[in-house]
C-alpha cells in the first residue's frame, strides 16, 4: 500500500454524514426506543443499494443488519455502533437541547449521543453506502450492525442476544467504539489510541456484620454501620499491584519509547506523557475497587446488625472471582467482621491480539492519514460489546473511531454529561479512514 493517502474530499464526506447524524441524534433512544434510528439507517443505506434487515426480540428495540457482499474467498470485517444513549438528563443544564441535533457557527454538533456514539454508528452507515454507490466489491462481507441496549444491557436485546441468535453474524473482524483518541504527549510526539480489549467487571457486596438493638440504646448492640465505614476506608484506599500484560506492556513500550525493565518506573513515565493517563494507566495494571451503593437500617430507630457496600470492581482480563476474593480479603483485614458476596457472573475481559492483519490495516490507515502519529495499543477499563463478538465467534475486535479535530477531553466531559458535542469535521475525517481500511481489508484474500 502507499504510504501516504489519496487525496480525499474530507468536506463532502462530512457534508454527508453530519445530516444523517443529525437525525439519528433528533431520536431520543434514551435507554430505548431504538427502532426509529434502526429504520433510519436502513432507508439510507436501502437507497444507496444495501442490503439490510431489522431483526428484533422487542418490536421497538430493533437491530439493524446491513451487508455489503464479498466474493467470499477473504476475511469478513463487522462495523458496529450502538443506537440507545444514556439519560440526558435536565434539558436546561444543556447549552443546546440534548436532542435537537443542533450545529453551532463554530462547528459543533451538539446532542446526547453526538460522541457516545451515533457519530460512530452514522459515519460507519456512511462508510457502507459509498462503498455500495462506488460498486464496490470486497473479497469478504462487509457487516454493519447497528445494535440496541448496549448503554444499560439488562433486557437482552441487542448484540448479546444476537450473537446467539445469528450465528451467521460471525465475522473475522470488527471495528467497534473505545479507541481513536489522538493525543499530543509530553515528549512532542502524536499518539493515536486503538483499544484491543477491556477489563473484567465483577461487582460486589461487602457486609459488615454486628448486633441489631433499638437506636434509643446503641451501646446494647454492635452498630454494623461504623464497622462498615472502616470497610469502606480500606476499599477506597486500596491501589492495586501493578502487573504487566503482553497488551500493557506494548502500551507502555510505546509511550514510554523503550522495552518496560522496571515495571512502576515505565508507568510513571507513561503517565506523564498526557493528563489522561494519571488515572487510566495505573487502572489498566491490576484490580480496581469503587465503593459506590450503600446500604445500611430499613428504620431510622434500628441500629442495623448489617450494613453493606456494593462495590464496582474491575479485574484484568487473566484474573478470575478466586483471585478477587482474595484480593479483597487481604485488602479488609481481620479485625472487622464481614461477608462476600458476588453479584454477577464476571462479564468481560476479553482480548485480541495485535499480530494481526486488521491491526496493520489500522496501523497503515494512521500511518498514511496521520504520519507523524504513532498507533498506541490499549485496554478499555470500562467494557464495550465488542466482548460479545470475541466471546462468541472469536472476532478480533477492536475499538477505533479516529479523531482529529476534537480534543479528547471535550470528548471526555460529554460522554454520559450534559454539553455532549463534537466537531463536524470529524465526520468527514472518520469516513476517510474508514473508506481506506474497509477497502484494505476488502482486498485481502483468504
């Protein structure tokens, strides 16, 4: 391939994309409600000559399937991007409606949902539809998937139902959310972040135990509840030891420009290199403990012989519920009486590699839009549904929607906030790369 990209019309693309984006962000699929959005995709992408389906398990929950058709002698390559969004909460902490889909002179579309990720989801139904128009004919399908419920997950209705309902779903590749972010470092160079995988969740209960007695006389019992605080200030406290996975370690060999011999000197320089990583490189090295719900006495006159904290903890991917308990019980000690309870199966936690085509596809991509940028593989701390496809077919997935014209912490302070926006030029340059890795990976042969 060249090494430097075609000439691209990067305003006409976003002139495309920004309408239909637009649109998408006029629906409000607040946890919900997602079959307009679905049947708004499929009218586009119907128009430009693209095969599509709804497929749903709730009526007003729908799922778009949408497919380019290879020749079928190369690997397949999934697009996806979520329909529903988080609550937007007051329309009146918004600058501009959350829903009005509203440009401003400057060039910021403004809505929820504009980075959280209908820009994904409409630049990618995009992407489908040039192709198709331009006659365009990969050695693989091309899939683009458009799936409800990823926000909340609990009804079951989106891409974890599919996969298990579609096998034909499956796909050697996939390009998701959770990467993209470009980031100028401290020691001058350009970084762009491609998310190969993502931490474990497991949350979990932890209960001090006590005496209950009536609060008119509370030397009578044990109050579970300060026990409890000190619980709490042991969980809050805690700061994992640090391990190195293949994935961290090429993360930190990186950006920190040279191979990791001490692990916390590596992360320290790692983490200077951009604001954004004070936080995220040491969660990406070893469990994290967040005390977020309490729960204490049903009465106000009862002191409680039980008061709990649920916990929101994410493991590394190579570390399982046995290995948590144990961190956890060696992390509260023995001096305060308390019981464990997992809530939930583990969910996540799943990886793929970086030896492969599609991740010199994207390198490539970068390379060739982006020169002086470095590709920085990463983990996801939080969790995507590109776990679903991993789990079930063994897709290597990644997160990757690149960005060049919105700095990261705008991005930051509107995912799930008031004030979500994002450049439109980002637009057209997100439909560039991802003309050139889709044709990339169409011509790959089997």
């Amino acid at each position: 391939m060249s090494s430097t990209a075609t000439p691209v019309d990067h305003a006409a693309l976003r002139d495309e994309a920004l309408p239909l984006l637009q649109e998408l962000l006029r629906i409000d699929t607040t946890n919900g409600n997602e079959t307009p959005a679905a049947v708004l995709l499929q009218r586009y992408l119907e128009a430009a000559g693209v095969e599509c389906e709804l497929v749903a398990r709730d009526p007003g929950r729908a799922d778009l399937v949408a497919r380019l058709r290879g020749t079928g002698d190369g690997p397949s390559l999934a697009l996806l991007g979520h329909t529903d969004v988080v609550p937007a909460g007051r329309p009146a902490d918004w600058t501009h409606p959350p829903f009005a889909g509203h440009v401003d002179a400057a060039g910021w579309v403004w809505g929820r949902g504009a980075a959280d990720m209908k820009n994904e989801t409409a630049t990618r139904a995009v992407t489908l539809a040039l192709l198709a128009r331009s006659g365009f004919r990969p050695r693989g399908d091309i899939v683009f998937i458009a799936e409800a419920d990823e926000e909340d997950g609990t009804a079951k209705v989106g891409l974890e139902w599919l996969v298990g309902v579609r096998p034909d779903l499956r796909t050697d590749f996939a390009i998701n959310e959770g990467g993209g972010d470009r980031l100028t470092l401290a020691d001058g160079r350009t970084a762009v972040l491609i998310a190969v995988g993502e931490k474990r969740t497991l949350p979990v209960a932890v209960s001090a135990l006590g005496e209950a007695t009536h609060a008119s006389r509370p030397t009578a019992g044990a109050n579970a509840v300060p026990r409890l605080a000190r619980l709490i200030d042991r969980l809050a406290a805690h700061r994992p030891a640090a391990r190195l996975l293949p994935e961290t370690a090429a993360m930190l060999e990186a950006l920190t420009g040279r191979p990791v011999e001490d692990l916390d000197e590596a992360a320290r320089v790692a983490a200077a290199q951009h604001p954004s990583f004070e936080h995220t490189i040491p969660a990406l090295l070893g469990t994290t403990v967040a005390p977020t719900q309490l729960a204490g006495s049903a009465a106000r006159n009862v002191i409680p012989g039980r008061a709990t904290v649920i916990c929101d903890c994410r493991l590394l991917p190579d570390t399982d519920a046995d290995g948590l308990e144990a961190e956890l019980r060696a992390l509260l000690g023995h001096d305060v009486p308390y019981e464990l309870e997992f809530l939930e199966e583990p969910m996540g936690g799943t990886v793929s590699p970086l030896d492969t085509p599609l991740y010199d596809a994207v390198r490539d991509v970068v390379r060739r839009h982006d020169p002086d940028a470095v590709l920085v593989p990463t983990l996801s701390t939080g969790f995507t549904d590109s776990h679903f496809l991993r789990q079930a077919f063994g897709t290597v997935a990644y997160g990757f929607w690149p960005l060049r014209h919105t700095p990261s912490e705008v991005v930051a302070d509107g995912v799930h906030n008031r004030d979500e926006r994002l450049h439109v030029d980002d637009l057209g340059y997100a439909v560039a790369l991802h003309l050139d890795l889709v044709r990339q990976i169409g011509a790959l042969g089997g």
